[in-house]
C-alpha cells in the first residue's frame, strides 16, 4: 500500500452499524485494504462492549474502515488504536485545539465526549489478519436525548457547520498518511510518544474509580499492550486493563 492509493468508498443511507456491514462485504476475503463504509443514518451504532452510540441522522460522520496490518503481532494491537486516534487529533486540532485522547481511544473536547473508536481485529495465529476501525465523530448535531454522561459536538464547539464529507476526507489522509509512514519506520516508540502527547489527563492528580473504590492518582505510563498504569498518592503504580478503572469527571 502506498499514499498514492485511493481507498473504495461504500455509501450508504441508513445501516444499523458500519463494522457489521464492512464485516459482512468483507467476508470473503477480496475487499481491498482501507475500503471504508459510511452511512448518514447509523440506527444502532456500537462503542465499546455494553455501550451504545448516538448519532443523529444526516448529522454526524458515522463510517468503518479495514486495514490488513498481518505482519503486527497480538500484542501489538494496540498501535492500531494510537494511529487511529492521532489521525483524528490531525484533523481536529486545528479546528479546536482543545481536544485530547482519553485513553484508550475516545476524543474529547474540553471534558466532552466528541468521538468513539471501536476497533475489531480478526487473528490468525499470532498476528492480525485484518482490522476493523469504527468511528463516530459528533460534527454537526446539537441535541443529545440518549443518557450519555457528557457528548458534545464540533459545531457546538465552534458555532459553525462541518460538511460530513470533507472530515471523511480529511480524516484518510490523515490515516493512511500516517499508517504508511509508520510501517515504513516501524516505530513503535515514537508512535507511543506521539499518542502521550495528546494524552486526556496527561498531567496532575485526578480522581479515577475501581473496584476498591475512589482513588486520587496521576498518569504513570501505558504499557506496549495498552494498558494504563497510574500512581496513586501513596506511590503504588497500578495497571488497567479497559473498563477496569472510570475516570471520575
């Protein structure tokens, strides 16, 4: 794959997810790297397991894209969510600048959910056959009836429109610009460093929640597999796993 390449675009006016549905054109196996799917109307869109994503339709960019990252290890996985999430934080920090990655791999603006990444790899054996990237990405609607603690969207943030299309496109070559560059360098380190630098909570002491309870804690740093790990008052660094600990806002 190079930059050069142009990804295949698949629309369509209402889906009840866009991972299911590239899931279901990619079934046998023929469906070129970064085919995207995108839909005006997600109807029951998915954020991480037992979550739900809001999307109002015609409103807001909705769409999945598949990569075939096979020479990554298991292990590895986790630099897929730290290009996706880069990738965005280049288109939307010029729009906004105060946008941040809340690890693992939501956007926020300020202290509002402004995107969600659902990220679904298929292996074999050791390694990624193939990638499935969901993103939901809040442009243009400014009504929020579902019972998510803290959504915003980018129109709300600048008080002007944002044309699906163009984030759509500014979003690829953002990614796939990114993507090339990093399996060229194989990189690893610095695409870690570049993640942390957007890092939600990078610094100061914040409270966070697990199954002991309430706890005051700063960033530590996160492991290659992506797991969190913070230091609390006290000095114990402690590892996260996703949704074992909350970030109390």
């Amino acid at each position: 794959m190079n930059q050069k390449e142009s990804p295949k675009i698949h629309y369509f006016e209402s889906l009840d997810s866009t991972n299911l549905k590239l899931k279901e054109l990619a079934k046998d196996g023929t469906l070129p790297e970064l085919s995207v799917v995108v839909t005006k109307d997600q109807t029951a869109g998915r954020g991480q397991p037992g979550n739900y994503w809001e999307s109002e339709a015609g409103k807001n960019l909705t769409f999945s894209v598949l990569i075939q990252p096979d020479f990554l290890q298991v292990q590895q996985q986790f630099c897929i969510t730290q290009l996706v999430t880069l990738a965005l934080m280049d288109v939307l920090k010029p729009i906004y600048e105060k946008v941040a990655i809340k690890w693992p791999n939501d956007i926020y603006a300020d202290h509002y959910k402004l995107a969600g990444i659902l990220i679904e790899n298929n292996l074999k054996g050791n390694s990624i056959s193939d990638s499935i990237i969901g993103i939901g990405l809040n442009l243009n609607q400014t009504l929020f009836k579902s019972n998510a603690p803290n959504p915003v969207s980018l129109c709300q943030l600048t008080n002007q429109p944002h044309p699906p299309e163009e984030m759509l496109k500014a979003f690829l070559s953002a990614f796939i610009s990114r993507y090339v560059d990093w399996m060229a360098s194989g990189n690893n380190e610095a695409l870690k460093e570049a993640y942390l630098q957007h890092l939600y909570r990078r610094s100061g002491w914040h409270w966070y929640a697990d199954k002991t309870g309430r706890f005051e804690a700063c960033f530590a740093d996160i492991k290659a597999d992506g797991h969190l790990q913070l230091r609390t008052r006290t000095n114990e660094i402690r590892t996260y796993a996703f949704k074992e600990v909350s970030f109390i806002l």
